[in-house]
C-alpha cells in the first residue's frame, strides 16, 4: 500500500452530508453515520499508487471520497481493467464478508483520498442497518455482472 498521509478520523458536516447522499448510507440516521465516522480513518493516496494488491490479505473497506481509482486484474501477465470509481463508490467490500485475500487490484487514476474502516467495525454497523445491508447486496451483484461482461470481451 503507498499510503501517502492518514490523518485523524473523519466525521466533519461534509462528510455527513456525503455519507448521506450515497445509497448505501441513505437510509442510515446521521447519529449512526457520526458514530461509524468516527471509526475511519482518511487516507491520501497519490495518482498512480497502488492501493490494495490483489492477493494481500483483507481486513478492511475503504470509500473514495474524492478523486478516482481503477480496479483491476492481471491474468497471464495481461492487465484486465474491470472498473473505475470516484467519489461515494467504495472497494475492498468482500472482505467484510470472507477472510479470503484481496481479488483485485486497486490504484489511484487522480489524487484520492480516501476513508477506511476495519471489517469488525463496518460489520457492526451492518447489523444495525440493514438497509445498508440490502444495498451493499445490490452493488455486489451490479459488479458481478459488469466482471462477467468485462471476461467475456476477452
């Protein structure tokens, strides 16, 4: 990881009022988005670092809260792009769920800073709130289907 700078946790107004515009966080009350706020860390991230190997072990999910990154795969020494994400769209989602290594690689395409939460933490808030549940379920199979057409063009 080329982390740059990390810097205390975030929960100012904007990110608030970020969180609450994601769809994920949407339907959580703003208490509950201070107080899983306060668990994050903001991450800085200079254009073309590398932010998550694929392979690396997993422990955490991270929310692009401003630039873009790529994700991708490097299979028979060729890159394979799968997607770009900017700000509100996060990575690093499976490893909520499974203790298996990182499936992907993740660089920084811009600047980006990022805000990262450990699966323990992030796992607790998804008890509270299933709505943030659900939609994490929908991205999930939103992305599947764009890896599926992204390996059948090759």
């Amino acid at each position: 990881m080329d982390s740059a700078t990390v810097t205390p946790p975030a929960g100012d107004q904007d990110d608030v009022a970020f969180f609450g515009s994601i769809g994920l966080f949407r339907e959580v009350p703003a208490d509950q988005l201070v107080t899983m706020m306060g668990l994050m860390k903001r991450e800085h991230f200079a254009a073309g670092s590398i932010i998550l190997k694929e392979g690396d072990a997993t422990n955490d999910l991270l929310i692009v809260r401003a630039g873009e990154v790529e994700v991708f795969v490097i299979k028979k020494d060729e890159r394979l792009h799968i997607t770009n994400l900017g700000p509100g769209s996060y990575f690093g989602e499976m490893s909520v769920f499974d203790d298996y290594p990182r499936s992907a690689n993740v660089s920084a395409t811009t600047d980006v800073v990022a805000l990262r939460i450990d699966r323990d933490a992030f796992r607790a808030f998804l008890r509270g709130n299933p709505a943030a549940l659900y939609q994490m379920c929908a991205v999930f199979s939103h992305r599947l289907r764009n890896t599926n057409s992204a390996l059948a063009r090759h």
